[in-house]
C-alpha cells in the first residue's frame, strides 16, 4: 500500500497516467485511487467486479482485458466488458501471461491480441474495426499524454 501511494503520488506530481495491476485486493485499491481523485490510468489485467468497475470509470479510469476475457470461466470480466463503455476499454496481453483460446496455457504475446479484439467486439455486438480502432485510440488518448 505504501508503495502504491508512492506511485500514485508520483503520477499526480509530474501529470501521468498509472498503470495499476491488482488483484484479491480491490478494496484496498480503491481506497487508495480515492486518496488521489487527480490520477487516472488504468486497472489492466481487470479482476474486479462490475461495481468496481463503475467507480473507476466514473473517475476517468480505464479498465483493460487479457486473453483471460476468452476463457469459458471468465464470467465476471464478460459482465464488466457488456458493461462497460468502448471509450473506456483498452486490450492487452500481460506478456507473457494470459494467452487467450485457443493458445491458453502458452507464452502469450503480441500476436494475441486479434483474439482478445474478436471478444470485446462479440460481447459487444460491434465490428472487430470498431473495437481495434476505439482501443487504439483510447491508448494513444491515455498514454500520450504530456507531463506539466
């Protein structure tokens, strides 16, 4: 916790984006992202539930999946996907883990990104285009950003 109030605190001071990978500790999280309502990023590899997912978007987060979206077993991060706004969403493949079906359980890399596409756009009832070109974008919106 310390050291995630040191990075957030960080990101407030020169003006950027976190990246924040948490797991089996979502109230601890939030607790903090409240400490610092100035610092956004986004929550990768997302576990949390949809409520979670709620607030986080509410204060300017975005929520990014894995190849673990693909997984049969992948139940609440489909609920949050539906859920949640395109504008919001961001894909990623946690190299080297996470490989979506059918590469589950394999090194994962870039490679595997069109799966991870292919899943956010059949949950969301959107072209893969749509969802490549908003993901971009939303990255680029994110990631660019220039330090004050």
């Amino acid at each position: 916790q310390r050291a995630f109030r040191m990075q957030m605190a960080l990101a407030r001071e020169c003006g950027l984006p976190v990246i924040v990978h948490e797991r089996e500790a979502h109230e601890d999280g939030m607790n903090i992202v409240r400490e610092f309502p100035d610092v956004t990023g986004v929550f990768h590899c997302y576990s949390g539930s949809l409520e979670m997912a709620r607030q986080l978007v509410e204060r300017g987060w975005y929520i990014g999946f894995t190849g673990v979206i693909t997984f049969k077993n992948a139940r609440k991060a489909v609920v949050v996907a539906e859920w949640l706004p395109l504008s919001r969403t961001l894909i990623e493949t946690d190299c080297p883990y996470m490989a979506p079906e059918p590469h589950r359980g394999t090194r994962n890399d870039s490679r595997n990104i069109p799966y991870v596409i292919a899943k956010i756009a059949e949950i969301k009832g959107v072209s893969v285009e749509e969802v490549e070109q908003t993901t971009r974008e939303n990255a680029f919106a994110l990631f660019t950003k220039v330090p004050r």
